[in-house]
C-alpha cells in the first residue's frame, strides 16, 4: 500500500471478448437473415392462397345469385327478343285501364311458359258457391281461390296465387241505358255516370247513312237525325270540308248509363256504353 495504488488489471490484447463479441454479432444477423426469409415465404403462400376461388360453403352458397351474370343477361335477352317477335301487342300484353304501363296478359303468359319450359300445376285452396243467394241476401255469389305452381322437369321455379268472386264489380253490376233499367229500380238511387253529348254529321253523310267501311257506324246513330230533325230537336250548321263550306246537323243526346244488379251473374260481362261505336262524342269528320 505505502502510497503506491495498485490499479485493476486489464485484459490484454489477445483476451476472448472482442471474439464473444463478433459471434454474438454475427450470430444476430444469421437470425435476422432466417425471419427477413421465413417472412417472405408468409408472404408468398398468402398471396397464392388468395389467388385461389374460395369455395363457398354449402350454407353459404344460398345467399348467392341462382345464376351467373352472363347467364342473366342471356335470359333477359331471350325475353326481349322474344317479346318484339312472337308477342302480339294488346292480345299477349297491353295496358289496363287504369294502369300507364303494358302488363302481361294470360296468352302471352302460356307462350312464356311454352317457350321455357314451364308446365303449370293448378290447386284449388276455397271455393265458395251460393247458386240461390240463400246466405248471401238473395244475390248469387260464387268465390274460388287457386294455387299456381309453374315446375321445370318437376322442379317448382315460381308459385301463384289468385282469387276471384262474383261481389267484384265487374261481375256484380252492369250498365245500362235509361230505357234498359228495370221498372222496379229507382233511378235516383243508381250510380250514374255520362251526360248529356253533341252529335255532328253532315247533312249528304246522314243520306247515306253508312253502316260499314270507313265511315261506317250503327244504324240506330243515323236515325237519330232524321228522328231529331223532323221533331224539330236537331241544329241545322254549316261545316268546313276540304271543298268548302257543306250544311251539317247537330242534335244533344243523354249518353247517360245506371249501374243495375246484373240479372245474370254467370253470364258475360258486359262493357260501358262509352266503349262503343255510337257513345263517343263525335264532331262532323269529313
């Protein structure tokens, strides 16, 4: 001791730490090397797997499309052309009254069917029949309800239903003309609908009183003017032709129909007056 410090030996030049060192260095990036290429082959098997169609399973597979989009297109196709070739516009499709946009009616339907395919099974699900009115206030009364199936080498590929009755107003009621309602109905207590109208023809028209062709219209049209002229009831006018001016008659007529029970429930239904030929209101055509 005696003032001499005795310092703390250190390790010489050929000790075994700076070898430790570099193993432990070179050991480190070895590892490194190995999860840098394990990391890359993750990589790789991910994106093969995901390369490959993932197989839906069976409960899967019904929230899917039941046909592929170029099959679809093909059907819609199909369907298109054969609506502009083979359908018959207002006999296989046409517009409901009431409606602004054709519908498909029953003829075209069955074609549809025939050129897929489909054979249509029918089921009865009620049916009602009262041929006497005994339980319906003396009024017959007939009520069907049938099932539709429409089936593709027997598999179902759509179901139907529809449902009709005699209440419907269609079948119930008809519409008539004032001298056809019936003694024992009151006329104050009837639906009615149409009015009073102007008829036109020309006076040469009237003598020719032409029932078919062009110009054709009901016998019981043209003997409203001589009748309305010779009572006095008829307008004497004068019209423009492409010839110039020719004398015309008009006369006001009530068009008026009553909706009355129909009498016969199991019959043909029979259309408004205004459907046709001598109810519409008519200005001189020539």
């Amino acid at each position: 001791m005696n003032g001499v410090v005795k310092q703390e030996e250190q390790p010489s030049g050929n000790s075994t730490a700076p070898m430790a060192q570099e193993l432990a260095v070179q050991t480190n990036n070895q590892y490194q090397r190995q999860d840098s290429a394990h990391s890359r082959a993750e990589i790789v098997l991910a994106a093969a797997a995901s390369a490959r169609p993932v197989e839906p399973s069976t409960r899967d597979s019904m929230f899917l499309p039941a046909m592929s989009m170029e099959v679809a297109l093909a059907r819609r196709s199909a369907i298109v052309e054969f609506t502009r070739r083979i359908m018959v516009k207002d006999q296989d499709f046409g517009e409901i009254p009431g409606t602004h946009k054709p519908t498909l009616l029953k003829p075209g339907a069955e074609k549809l069917c025939n050129f897929f395919g489909l054979e249509p099974e029918f089921t009865p699900i009620a049916e009602e029949i009262d041929w006497t009115g005994a339980q319906h206030g003396g009024e017959v009364f007939c009520y069907a309800r049938y099932r539709c199936r429409l089936l593709r080498e027997g598999r179902v590929v759509g179901v139907g239903e529809g449902s009709c009755n005699s209440f419907e107003a269609k079948y119930r009621y008809r519409w008539v003309a004032e001298e056809q309602v019936p003694g024992h109905l009151d006329r104050a207590r009837l639906l009615r609908r149409g009015g009073q109208r102007t008829l036109c023809e020309f006076d040469f028209a009237i003598e020719r009183a032409e029932t078919s062709g062009t110009y054709g219209k009901p016998a019981e049209h043209w003997q409203r003017f001589p009748d309305a002229i010779r009572t006095g009831t008829a307008r004497s006018v004068e019209k423009l032709t492409r010839g110039g001016k020719a004398v015309a008659w008009e006369l006001d007529v009530d068009m008026a129909s009553y909706r009355i029970p129909n009498p016969d429930v199991a019959g043909r239904r029979e259309h408004h007056p205004e459907d046709g030929a001598e109810a519409r209101s008519r200005s001189c055509p020539r």
